[in-house]
C-alpha cells in the first residue's frame, strides 16, 4: 500500500500487552486491546489510518519501523524500557526519516532516575508523558494538523 499523508504506525514495546494487569496503580486497569480500541476511533474522527503492533522483542520493532517505512508518514511510538537504553531501537527511529513522537503512559520525568533518560526522544519531534491513553491521543491529534 502507498504511502499516505495521514498513515501512522503505532508500537507498543515490551510489557505493553500486560497493560491492565501490570502495575495498575501506574499503568491503569484499562487493556491493551481497549488502548487500541481508543486509538482507532480517534484516528477516524482526525482521519488517520492506523497500523498498530505490539512487540516484546527489540529487533522485531526495528524491523516494522523497516517494513512499514514507506507505509507511513508518521510513527507513534512507546518503547517501553528500552526508551532508556535501546541505541538500535533509536537509530531505527532516525533511519526510516518519518515524524515520530515517544509517548508513555506514566510521567516518565517522576519515577526512578533510570527512566528520567530518553536515548529516543533526541530523534523524535516530541515526547508526551503522563496522560495515560491521553499521551497517545495528544500524539495523533499533533500528527493530524500536519
Ligand atoms: C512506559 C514507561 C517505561 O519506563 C516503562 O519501562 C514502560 C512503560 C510508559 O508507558 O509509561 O514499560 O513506557
């Protein structure tokens, strides 16, 4: 399929498959499956189309950035944990050259000093922390206007 203005693809990284049973009183009790039941109905009110993926697994979020590159015009991503330390995984943001914006559910800025470190942010054109599914809903609604 060919790439269109208002393709976005969307990662979950690791652990985002628990949501809803993970530490719930930092994550929330809502699922993953009702993240992304969210996140399709406000992409057809802002008139984006969406690719969503979850992944635990390092290499295989390098290879749908890869794979999805020329799919897409933007990406909408939460790494997880390996916000904090994944080279590969930001080298992969800043090789595909689409707009890109690092989303977390908790405010990154106020829990332990290790999760305080992006090594994702510098190559995405904004971070959004703390909103819970908001942090992926400001994301989408920043893509819309373009
Ligand atoms: C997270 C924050 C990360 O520090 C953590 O490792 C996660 C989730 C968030 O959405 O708040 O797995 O990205």
């Amino acid at each position: 399929m060919a790439r269109s203005g208002r393709n976005v693809l969307v990662l979950h990284g690791p652990n985002l498959n628990l949501l809803g049973e993970r530490e719930t009183g930092i994550y929330g009790v809502r699922s993953l499956a009702e993240l992304n039941a969210a996140l399709r109905k406000k992409a057809r009110e802002l008139g984006l189309t969406l690719k969503i993926f979850q992944s635990n697994h390092e290499g295989r979020l390098i290879d749908l950035l890869h794979a999805n590159r020329k799919w897409a015009s933007a990406v909408v991503i939460n790494p997880g944990a390996y916000t904090h330390y994944s080279y590969a995984l930001r080298d992969a943001v800043a090789a595909v050259s689409l707009r890109a914006i690092e989303v977390h559910l908790s405010n990154i800025k106020k829990r332990e000093p290790f999760r305080r470190v992006s090594v994702i942010a510098p190559v995405c054109e904004a971070q959004i922390s703390g909103k819970g599914f908001g942090s992926y809903v400001a994301a989408l609604e920043r893509l819309a206007k373009g």
